[in-house]
C-alpha cells in the first residue's frame, strides 16, 4: 500500500512529464535547512558518516533526500538541516550556506514552541498531570503568537539573500498526528518508558493536539505572505490533509497499537508500540528482574535502558521533571530550545538515545514521500509563474459528469454501454489512433448520437481494454441512477469526462435539443387504418427507440407479434422534437386486423421500449 500511495503522490514526476515546468535542470545549486523534519531523523539510513550527519540525525529517506535523487540534476546538495534546531540555530545554516543558490526547503518553528515537550508532558510521561500538559501547550501558544512568525520572516529573508533571481524557496509545513474521532486510542498506553500510565490519549486530547499543529501552519503561511522577496519565488508546501484521506494517522479506526502491524501502512509517522503492559513491565521493561526483582540503575544502564534509569533516578531524588525523548536529543547536540524545561539527569544519559527512540512523532520513509511530492508540485506551480505558462494540473483520478454541468443531451445507456464495450475493445495495446488519440461516434444522425474517445499523455504508451471499459462505465455511470438529482427510471446516459493521470476518457452525447426533462416514461402516438388488403400505421414516439431506426426494436416487435408481411417501412428521426414532444415518426404496413392483437393493447410498443408504463394504444378502424 505504502507502494501504491507513492506512486499516486509522484504522479506529477511520471505521469505529468512534458511541460517546461517538469524541467529540473534549472536546479544545480539545491539547499535544505531546518530542524528533524527536513533532517529526516530515523527516515533510511544516515546520510553519510560524517559528525555532522551522526550528530544532527540526518537520514537518506528524508524528503530533500528524495527530492534530489528525482531531480538528478544537482551539481551542489547543501544539507545542513540538523534535528533539535531552534530559529536561531536555523539561522545560523543559513549563514553558512553559500550564494548563489536555486532552491532551498525548509521546516522551522517546531523545536521554538517547545512541541516535543508538548508530546511528553501530554503523551509520554508516564506521571504526567493534566495542569503540566495545559501548561506546556498555554507555553506554545503564547510563543507562537508572540515571536514564530517573526522568527520565520527572518528566515526567509536570509534565505532570499542567497538566492539567484527567480530560484524558489519552499517553506514546508507540519501535519496533524491523530485521528481524532476514534476511542480506541485512550486505552493504549503511550507513556514511556513505562514508569507509570501516563495521561490517556483522550478524543479532546488529541482534537487539541491537532488544533495546535493547524494554528502553526497557519502562522506559517501568513508568515511567509507577509515576507518581502527580493530574488526568489516563495511557496508554501502543505501536505496535512493527505494523511487523513489516507488513513495515515495515529488512532486510526481499527489500527493496532503495533506500529509494525499491517493496519498500519498508511501511518506517516513513527510511533512506538503503545500496547497496555502488565504490571510488572511499568518499572522493570524492557529489562528483566535478578534475584529478589531489585533492579540498580547500573542494571538499566547496562541493559541499554537510559531512560528508565533517567526517570526512577529523577522520581527518586524528587527534584526534577522526567527527563523527556527530544530534549536529550536537543542537548545530544548542544541545542536549547528557548524557555523549554529540561530535566536535571538528561545530560548523563543523552550520549546514550539512539535515533529509533527520537524519531517517533516525526515523519517515516512514507511520510517524507508525501512531503517531497507536495513540496515538488509547489516548484512547478511556483516555476509556471516564473516561466509564464500556464501552472500544472497533475490530476491522479478526476471525473465530470456532463449532467452535473447543466447538459440537456442525453442517450440510451444500454446502448451507450454496449458500444463502450466495442470501442474499448479495439484500443488494447499500442497507444490508439493518430497522435495517442482514438475516437468513435455510433449512432450517427440518431438522438442518441455519441461519440467515445481516449487520449494519452504524460508519456503513456499501453493500454488494457479492462481499464478502458472500467473509466468508460464509471461516466455511463454518473447518471445512471439518478445521480444529478433527476427521476431516471428509463437510465439515461449523459456523458461526461474522467482522468486518472495521462489518460483521458470521454463520452460525448451529440443531441442537445432533446425533450427536456429527460422523459421517464416513453410515450407515442399510434393510428391504425384498414386498407382493404393491409392495415396502415403511423406511429409517432419519444424516449424509446432513438438510436436504431426501429431496425433492433419496433420492426422485430412487430414481426413477434403478427409475423412476416410488414411492407412500405419507413422510420424517421425529426432534427428537434415536434410540437408533441416527439422524436421520430414510423409508418407501415401489415397484415389486416392487427390493431386490437397488437397495437391497441400496446403489445408491440411495450416489447419495443422495453418497458410496461408506455400507453396510449392505437386509435383506427385496422
């Protein structure tokens, strides 16, 4: 699944492909700054064995990682982004970054608001209070409300100094962890380690959570709007609606608390498994107990459990908060969040936390993908401009159905899905007609008249008759039931487009001064006079038989019914209904004394609409 999600998220790299806006060569000088997100900490593997890379949890799986690699192009990768930088931390990678620059990313503000803290006081202390963890976010409100959006325009405007004229700075927002609406979640646990249950991870809890990670990208956003841009184009790249389309968040419904459980593929972060323990792991997992139970903190150390040892340690000297995940990777680097508390042992332990343990609450290989490809379809929106041409309009999967429109054309649909099947059934293979384009129109000169066509793009080159006839049905489908609010017993096809990525479907219904309403019961006029040696019909209809001249409805209705001896046929399309509302006029001879056994009883109009609600009868003397 994860598999599929990337490949619709990269359609604007495989499928959009042949505009001047997928030119990446324009990128040779490419930056990425910023705090974990855009480090990638725990995303693949570590960028390079440098100090730096080690120390600032850098990761090959990130999405500058990924956006370099598609790109292909870069002669010079600037990677300073290092996990626990703060604004002014941030502002010194940009510093140090030399000029002449194309494009930079950026996420910045997270480590400001003492988000991490957020998460343990709330989430992962397991002695966590109520008042702690309102205090922590009332903190984070006030410092965004306060100082962020001034910290990000400094930013950006340091960013812009490095730039050449028309590169592009995209500045990369954060996405909501939790689905919300779920119970399951409050009776996992979350803290950790285990030293207590923690607070639970309540609906309102994590509604709040969600609300403040909105309440920064909003900051975000109108930060960079109100930013002034001397030599680059500045976007913004949100990406925190897809998890929720996609069931990539936390405390999604029916998710196991194993993060490595199948239910989970689509979750875009890393978390831990918040399975609820026995009693006996709260202060003894992950370790086991010797002897009597008793357990030293040399035993915790030598485990390889710092964090435990960190906690008990700080519970039973009672002076000091629970040390917390992200601030000993913040003083593992030598970075202070400002106004974040920190627990007094952290220190002795920070040496000790391994990357598997700061990245949970950041972005996994998926998520990093997401972040890449909004962040690359931002630069082609943002390049368009820069170029003059019109913007991308990458659409994965897109339909238009033609009564939703205000279209008055309408057809058969039993006719209109039959002839899809024959239509799609000669588009197999190579890419179909002239220039990737095949077209077929049937029931020509009929009220009926249709017209199928498939285009490729995008590099497209096969395709299979089943995907043809799936994306054929599902426009025949728009209106089959009704869909645009109308009464269609009759199932009337109306038509309409559908795009999945570079292939364009259409069906295109030619008659557009049809009765309207479309009718849902077919209706006629018949007159039946004796003529000595046959009877003689006129037959007037509307609503049925509008696609074959009668030769597959009314003429094989009246053989069924009295035989061979029809004579003098004719049949008739009018080019607009006449002052009855009729679209088509028969007339016919047959045998003598045929009305009553036939007509009059409407035996052959109901055989030949299909349908029993035609009435009327035929008036005469035949």
């Amino acid at each position: 699944m994860k598999t599929q999600l990337s490949l619709i998220l990269t359609c604007l790299i495989a499928l959009c492909r042949g505009q001047s806006f997928d030119d990446w060569s324009w990128v040779k000088n490419f930056a990425a700054v910023g705090d974990s997100f855009t480090a990638g900490i725990g995303a693949g593997t570590l960028w390079d064995q440098s100090d730096g890379s080690t120390s600032c949890s850098r990761y090959d799986g990130s999405y500058p990682a990924i956006m370099n690699r598609i790109m292909g192009g870069v002669q010079n990768f600037y990677y300073p982004a290092c996990s626990g930088d703060t604004s002014d931390k941030i502002m010194t990678q940009i510093q140090n970054l030399p000029s002449g620059l194309d494009l930079v990313v950026m996420t910045a503000g997270g480590n400001d608001l003492c988000l991490s803290n957020i998460i343990y006081q709330c989430i992962l202390k397991g002695t966590g209070t109520e008042s702690s963890c309102q205090a922590t976010i009332s903190n984070a409100l006030s410092v965004a409300s306060n100082a962020l959006a001034g910290n990000i325009q400094a930013l950006l405007q340091a960013i812009d100094a490095k730039m050449n004229k028309n590169g592009i700075i995209v500045l990369v927002e954060y996405a909501q962890y939790f689905n919300a609406d779920t119970s399951s979640c409050a009776s996992e646990t979350w803290s950790w380690p285990r030293i207590g249950p923690g607070l639970p991870l309540s609906t309102s809890h994590r509604s709040q959570f969600n609300s403040l990670v909105t309440t920064v990208n909003g900051i975000l956003e109108n930060a960079a709007k109100g930013t002034s841009m001397s030599n680059a184009k500045l976007v913004t790249a949100n990406w925190d609606a897809w998890a929720p389309l996609t069931g990539g968040q936390f405390c999604e419904n029916g998710a196991s608390p194993r993060p490595w459980d199948s239910t989970n593929n689509n979750v875009m972060f890393y978390k831990l498994d918040t399975s609820p323990p026995t009693l006996e792991q709260y202060y003894t997992n992950p370790i086991k107990a010797r002897g009597t139970g008793n357990v030293t903190f040399d035993d915790l150390f030598a485990e390889e459990d710092p964090f435990l040892a960190a906690e008990l340690l700080a519970v039973a000297d009672g002076k000091a908060d629970i040390v917390e995940p992200w601030e000993l990777v913040v003083h593992k680097r030598g970075i202070t969040a400002p106004n974040c508390p920190h627990g007094f042992v952290q220190n002795a332990v920070a040496s000790l936390l391994p990357d598997d343990i700061g990245k949970i609450f950041h972005p996994n290989e998926l998520g990093h993908e997401v972040i890449a490809s909004f962040a690359m379809d931002q630069i082609r929106g943002a390049r368009a401009e820069i170029l003059g041409i019109s913007g991308p309009g990458c659409v994965v999967d897109q339909l238009t159905c033609a009564g939703s429109t205000g279209s008055h054309a309408y057809a058969t649909g039993s006719v209109v899905f039959n002839n899809a099947q024959d239509f799609c059934s000669g588009v197999e293979g190579s890419p179909p007609g002239t220039n990737g384009v095949a077209s077929k129109t049937y029931n020509s000169g009929t009220p009926d008249e249709h017209t199928f066509q498939l285009s490729l793009s995008g590099g497209a080159s096969t395709l299979k008759q089943g995907d043809c006839l799936t994306a054929m049905s599902t426009i025949i489908n728009c209106d089959l039931m009704g869909s645009t609010g109308t009464n269609n017993p009759l199932n009337w096809v109306q038509g309409g487009t559908y795009v999945q990525g570079s292939y364009h479907y259409s069906i295109s219904i030619a008659r557009t001064n049809r009765p309207w309403p479309y009718p849902t019961v077919p209706t006629q006029s018949c007159a039946g006079w004796y003529k000595v040696f046959f009877d003689a019909y006129d037959i007037y209809g509307a609503g049925w038989s509008s696609w074959d001249y009668g030769q597959q409805t009314l003429l094989p209705s009246n053989k069924a019914c009295f035989g061979l001896g029809v004579t003098n046929w004719h049949f008739e399309y009018f080019d607009q209904p006449d002052e009855n509302g009729y679209e088509w006029h028969a007339w016919f001879n047959s045998p003598i004394w045929t009305r009553a056994r036939c007509f009059n009883n409407n035996k052959v109009q109901q055989s030949a609409s299909n349908t029993n609600s035609i009435g009327g009868g035929c008036r005469g003397n035949g």
